[in-house]
C-alpha cells in the first residue's frame, strides 16, 4: 500500500509525504519544520521514520523548513545541484556594502591608523573592521546579528545555515530509488535554477507530482499518463488574477510561460490530452489571492465531464492551511 498526504499546498508553503511499509519520503519543506512535524503528526506519518526530502525548487513555499528538518531528524536531501546552490545561495546572509559607505570605512581606517601611529600604538590588538557598527548600512548591522558576516567560511557545521547532513544531487531524465519506492525527477517551466516534478512509483502505483508549472509543456505531459494519482497546480483564475490586488510585474510573472498554470490551462488538457485513468486528481498551489477553491474544483470537474466516478478522477483540493486526508493506494 502507498500512502499519500499532501501535508499543505499554496504560495505560503508546499509539504507532501509519500510512504510505504519501509519508505517515507517528503517532497518540499515549505512550512517551518515545526509545522511540518504537527502536520505529519496529525495525519498519522512519524518524522522519526522519513528516509529523505526531496526537493523540486529553491522557492521560499518549497524550503522554508528544509535545514531544521533535515538537521533535526538527520535525514539526506535530494535536490539538483543548481536547486542545491540556489537555496545555498538564499539562506546564507550576505553583506553588500556601497561604494560610498566603503570609501567611507577606507577614509576611516586610515585617519584611525594614522592616529594609533601618532600615539605609539600600532601594534593595537583591535584592527579597525571595514563596515565596522559605526558605519550606518542597514544590511550590515542585520547581518551583525547572525552568525554569519561578509561570507566568513564557516568553522562547523552549526556555524553555517546552509549546513545539511547529508545531501544527494539527483538530475532531471535520471531516475534514481528510495527504499522501495523509485523516483524520476523531470524538468518544468518555472523561473528557478532547476526545477522538477517528480514521478513516484512504488507497489505498481504511479503518483506524479507537478506544480509550479508556467505551462505544460511536452515532457510534462508525458511524464502525467498512466498516473494513478495526480497532484497538479490548478493556482489562479485568470480573471481574478488580471483584476486582483498583485503589483502589474507580478501578474506577468504568474501569467508568463515560467509562472503558474491557471485553471484554464489544466482544465484545457484534461479535457483533451490527458487519459483520464487516474484515480485521483488532487488540485494543488491553490491562489488565496487570485482563486477559490470551487472555481478550481468546478473548472477541473467540468474538463473531467462524464470520467469522473467512484473509482476514478476523483477530485480533491489541497489547502495551504490544513493537511488533506491521506489516500492509501
Ligand atoms: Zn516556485
Ligand atoms: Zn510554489
């Protein structure tokens, strides 16, 4: 038996776990590892057992709680090596100092050097610091208060937040296994360094997971037949998304063929291209700006018309705020 439980779906946060009798693997860390734990919890997965994360993205909804989790119950990371360095890249605090405030810190430096000599004091222990406190720029004095400042290399792996204890870089095409349960990453579009969806199979079930998607593009759509479970992006309107509140380069962001796939989009190709086998549909990355949940629901259904039953196309919304039932395949 497979076990599948969207643990929450949505811009705030993406977790989903997927197991079997001796596997239990999560597909994003994108709440707090606190909260992902509750989740897990609540929905009967014990985090004491997982045997590895797997990551499609380096956006925030995707890794919110990747190196807590990781850390705290020591469990290998699978991501792509340019996913792997982005995420590197966006939780290590950097310092960026401005022309002006560096030629300040020189000027500085100088007049305290040349002041030390005068007073005999050049071999001072305490050597004056480019962006020193007294220099005013914001990022510096953030960064002051964590661990880490001007990309200093890190001593342990306390001292760095990019520390993971273990990590696998898997490719796009390749498929790799898990325990029991085999897995084969595919490319999709979407503005980050290398994302994926991922097709998992495990006890002759099929579950592919694909959200995020500025459009389906072919290899997408090769990778959804014979699914007997989908987890597929249904995340705006596009309605609701032209009027709604984001700022004008946002809603090109969505609507661009890197953003999100609207209702339209999916309902056009369940409508047409997709086979309708399997027995599930789970509608995930919902808008809570530019969506509702029934618009999703009855766009999604209205594609499906007469293939929906007992036994199949059954469809179901993830939300960001709660875990969804688990479906056992
Ligand atoms: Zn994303
Ligand atoms: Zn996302």
């Amino acid at each position: 038996m497979v076990r599948v439980t969207v643990l929450g779906s949505g811009s705030k946060g993406n977790c989903t776990v997927v197991s079997t009798g001796r596997t239990r693997i999560v597909l994003d860390a994108g709440f707090s590892a606190k909260e992902i734990v509750k989740r897990m919890r609540l929905s009967g997965e014990e985090p004491e057992k997982l045997n590895a994360i797997l990551i499609t993205h380096e956006h925030q909804d995707h890794v919110q709680g990747l190196s807590v989790l990781a850390r705290r119950w020591n469990v290998p990371v699978y991501a792509t090596q340019a996913t792997h360095a982005a995420w590197r890249e966006w939780i290590t605090p950097r310092t960026r100092m401005s022309f002006s405030a560096w030629l300040e810190s020189r000027r500085q430096q100088t007049a305290e050097l040349l002041q030390s000599a005068m007073a005999g004091e050049s071999d001072s222990a305490v050597a004056p610091v480019p962006g020193d406190a007294s220099i005013e720029i914001p990022a510096l004095a953030a960064a002051a208060q964590e661990p880490q400042v001007l990309d200093a290399v890190a001593s342990s792996p306390s001292d760095d937040p990019a520390y993971l204890p273990c990590v696998e870089h898997f490719h796009a095409g390749i498929p790799f296994e898990i325990g029991d349960i085999r897995v084969t990453p595919f490319t999709i579009p979407h503005d980050a360094a290398d994302p994926v969806g991922f097709v998992l199979q495990a006890e002759g079930m099929r579950i592919v997971v694909a959200t995020d998607l500025g459009y389906l593009a072919p290899n997408v759509r090769m990778h959804l037949q014979r699914a007997d479970l989908l987890v597929i992006e249904s995340n705006h309107d596009v309605e609701m998304l032209r009027d709604g509140p984001y700022p004008w380069v946002v809603k090109q962001r969505v609507l661009s063929r890197v953003g999100h796939l609207s209702n339209d989009a999916l309902g056009e190709y369940l409508a047409s291209e997709y086979d309708g086998g399997a027995r599930y549909v789970i509608l995930a990355h919902i808008s809570e700006s530019n969506n509702l949940p029934e618009l999703a629901q009855s766009s999604a259904e209205r594609a499906l018309d007469g293939r929906m039953g007992l036994l199949g196309n059954k469809v179901l919304l993830a939300s960001q705020h709660e875990p969804l039932e688990s479906i056992q395949l």
